[in-house]
C-alpha cells in the first residue's frame, strides 16, 4: 500500500465541470501539499494545508488531519487546468522531505 | 524575487560519462531538496542540504550519486559513469527554515537528464 494515494489516476472532463480530486496518506504529520505539474514541465505548488480550507481563484484544498485525507477541487474547469496534479505529503522527523502520490492526470475538454 | 534556477534544463549524456545538475535557490532560502522523477513514475526524494551539509541522504543510490550545497554557488547533483537508467527529471525546490513540516517548497523546473 502507498503512503501517499491518490484517485482517480486520471480524470477527463468537460470545460466547465466541477472537479475533485482525492488524497489518502499514511504518513506525515500535519501538513500536506498539491502541486501542478504541465506535461514536460515544471512543478509549481498550488497549496500547502494543515488544516480547513484554501482558496485561490478555482482551486479550492480541504484537509481533514484526523481522517488524514485532503481533496483538490476546481471550479469552472478550463483546458488550460489540464495537467498532473499531485499530492505530497511532509514525513516528519528531521527534514521536511516529501512523499509524492502517483498523481491524477486531469484532461479537460473544450 | 527570482524562483528557483536550475541548470541545464536538458542534459545529454553517453553511458559511463559525468552528469551535474546545479540548483540555485531562491534567494534567502538555505535549504535545498533533490527529487527524481523517473520515466512513467512518480516524484522520490534522493536527498535533503542545508549550506555545508547533507542532512538526509537517504534516497540517494548508494553509489554514483553524490550532492552538495557550498557556502557559495549552487547546490550540484552529480552522478558519475551514467547509466541508461539514470535518465529522469531532476527537480530540486527549496524553502526558507526547513523547520517543522508546514513550510512550502518551492519548485525549480528541474533537468531532463537524457543517457544514451
């Protein structure tokens, strides 16, 4: 079993559809991370969460610490937010390393 | 504020040659990850540096591989006598404090490091 889950794996919707994206994770403390990764691109990270709820502009990250799950949500999905979205959780003890999920290919449709 | 710089963004490599990735992280962040993101595979971590010091190296194979973070310059991967299996991107992030596990990490747009 992964430390780190995510589902679904990939996930194609049409433009304007609200989309979700699920994280599960068995380790870390009390954080967790999603990032954006474009096909042959860079990653650039979207949130960092320990606990509630963040907003920034469609995207929307919950996390609950006690059930250790975290879910991604795009509002009004556009192509331009096709990409691998990816959940990352912190380790603990003395860094700060991260633990990936396999992330969830999001293909949206014009 | 620039980001984190990594070069070169491409890297062409023949079997048994020398790689080296540099990583400049922003500015006033001391510490420095490696992550390797294999062919159809996810994100591991190889290793973690502050300035002068390996702190965690547990991802890092136990041979070729090699990092460091100067007091000056860049943080360098290097990974000695390629191997086909070595072609990855090479994403290295940095944060400010590496304190505690709420600090985010800011991403580099990695090396694609390519073994022939």
């Amino acid at each position: 079993k992964n430390e780190v889950e995510q589902s679904p794996q990939n996930l194609t919707a049409q433009e304007g559809e609200f989309i979700t994206i699920n994280c599960s994770y068995s380790v870390g403390i009390s954080a967790l991370h999603w990032l954006q990764q474009h096909p042959g691109g860079g990653i650039v990270s979207l949130f960092m969460l320990s606990s509630g709820k963040k907003k920034h502009g469609r995207l929307i990250a919950t996390i609950n610490i006690q059930e250790k799950h975290s879910s991604l949500h795009i509002t009004a999905s556009h192509p331009r937010d096709s990409a691998v979205y990816i959940c990352a959780a912190p380790l603990g003890g003395a860094t700060n390393k991260l633990i990936f999920g396999t992330g969830t290919l999001l293909a949206v449709q014009p | 504020n620039a980001g984190v710089m990594q070069n070169p963004r491409h890297l062409v490599r023949r079997r048994g040659q020398e790689a080296r990735l540099r990583c400049s992280p922003m500015k006033g962040h001391s510490h420095v990850y490696w992550y390797r993101q294999l062919p159809e595979e996810g994100l591991k971590f190889m290793v973690y540096l502050q300035k002068e010091n390996i702190i965690d190296e547990s991802g890092m194979p136990k041979e070729r591989f090699s990092a460091e973070f100067p007091k000056e310059g860049p943080s360098i991967l290097r990974i000695q006598q390629v191997v086909r299996g070595d072609s990855a991107a090479y994403f290295c992030a940095s944060s400010p404090t590496g304190s505690y596990h709420q600090e985010t990490q800011y991403f580099g747009p990695g090396t694609r490091l390519l073994v022939l």
